[in-house]
C-alpha cells in the first residue's frame, strides 16, 4: 500500500480486496469482505483506505488543500502531513450503525493515492491511546 504500520501482534485484521477499504485492525474482531461489500459498517477500529480515483495527482492535491479541517503531522517522527477530522456522534447519526460513536479521519495525499485512516470507537475510548500509538509508527515507504 506504499505505508508501514506498527499494532499489537494479537489483534484482528483483514486485508480487502475490491472494496473501498484495504486494510482493518481491531482488538476483537474485523468485518469480512463479503459483509462489507453489501452492508455500510467500519470495518474495525481502525481502518486504512487507499484511492487511486484515476484523477491527476494535482486533482487530488486541490481537493486536499481544499478540505477544511486543521493539518497535523502524524507518523514516526511526525513526518507525515495530514488533514484531521474529529467527531462525536450523538443518537441522530444518518446511519443508526455510527450512533453514539468516536469517529477521527485522517486524510492525506501521496503521489497519485489519496489515503485515509480512520478511528472508529464508542464513546468511552478505551482504545484511543492505542490508536495514537499506532498512529505514531505510520510511515510511507515508497
């Protein structure tokens, strides 16, 4: 995926394939492709997406600069930039399977992939440290 990733060696994951989704890690359990593909549900705790859309790479620079969330330096040594989204969803979510959840994206350009981490929990956070533990191992490597 040109990225490297450091979690705990007992956690679940599964790798995706022609799905939005390419990678998912959890504490308990992931979500299977087949499920995925028919029903809108995080994939885990922690979900990876990477897009080649087919646009130009200066396409998807434009609609990064263009997001308004705050930029952040993430990843080992805090060399990776990124845009950060956080949200505290309450009962009234368009979707009843994110109610009551800790949604936190992080979105990034690099060459022609747009990637995107996500964070999804219950609102008491009992992974959140872990996750900025992993977060702080994240690192391209191409």
């Amino acid at each position: 995926y040109g990225f490297e990733i450091k979690y705990p060696d007992n956690w679940a994951t599964e790798k995706y394939d022609n799905i939005a989704f390419v990678f998912a890690i959890d504490p308990v359990k992931v979500v299977s492709s087949d499920v995925l593909k028919t029903v809108d549900v995080s994939p885990g705790l922690i979900s990876f997406y990477v897009g080649t859309p087919g646009e130009a790479p200066n396409v998807l620079v434009d609609r990064y600069n263009n997001l308004s969330w705050p930029e952040v330096a993430i990843g080992e040594n805090n060399s990776v930039k990124a845009k950060r989204n956080e949200q505290i969803m309450g009962n009234d979510a368009p979707n009843p399977t994110y109610n009551n959840r800790h949604l936190i994206t992080y979105e990034m350009v690099k060459d022609k992939n747009d990637i995107a981490i996500y964070y999804n929990s219950d609102l008491q956070d009992k992974y959140l440290n872990v996750f900025n533990q992993i977060l702080s191992t994240f690192k391209f490597t191409k």
